[in-house]
C-alpha cells in the first residue's frame, strides 16, 4: 500500500514561490507515474502536473511556465516548485502515483497552500 506524505505549503504573497515534496512509501517508486493534483474546498480535485518514470511531464495550461516538477528516485520524492502564485493557486496539494494507469495507494494529508497578499 503507498503511502503519500506531502509538504512544502505555507502563506506566500503574490509573485511568490513555494517548493512542495511528496515522499511516496513504496518499492517500485522509480516506475511510477507521479501526479500531483489541487483542491478547493467546493471543487472537484484538479490534475496540475505529472512526471512520468523517464521524467517526461506535463502540465495544465493554467500553471504551465510557472511550475517545475522533478523528482529524486533515490529519496521516492517528488518536488513540485511553483513560482510566480497567485491567488487562484490557492488550494490543497495532493500527490499521487500511477502504475499502468491505475492510482496507487489512498490521498494523503495534502498540503496547503495560500496565495494572499
């Protein structure tokens, strides 16, 4: 069973930056696909950003050109940085592994992050 522990969030102004870790307890970690996905309270959850095994990614159209997403797969962490915020990034942060097209394991905690002058 993975296990998702994301961190990172935090207050930050307008034209902030912020860089959220996701450490994934599982064997394997190196072949996953990593997601990470946002929240607001009311809205469906949001796939923001993946990064395949190879270390291909993608992005959605509204954070493309602001946020990087790498990972570590000696650590089975992956780091989302996210610059120039803004208020509408506001959410929970969640991250999630896929093997075969299949999601792994249960939500974490997620992480929050605000964007509010």
């Amino acid at each position: 069973q993975v296990q998702y522990v994301e961190s990172g969030g935090g207050l930050v102004q307008p034209g902030g930056s912020l860089r959220l870790s996701c450490a994934a307890s599982a064997s394997g970690f190196s072949t996953y696909l990593m997601e990470w996905y946002r929240q607001v309270p009311g809205k469906q959850r949001e796939l923001v950003a993946s990064i395949g095994s190879g270390g291909t990614t993608t992005y959605a159209d509204s954070v493309k050109g602001r946020f990087t997403l790498s990972r570590d797969n000696a650590k089975s962490t992956v780091y989302l940085q996210m610059n120039s915020l803004k208020p509408e990034d506001t959410a929970v942060y969640y991250c999630r592994a896929r093997r075969f097209g299949v999601q792994l394991g249960n939500w974490g905690q997620g992480t929050q992050v605000t964007v509010s002058s």
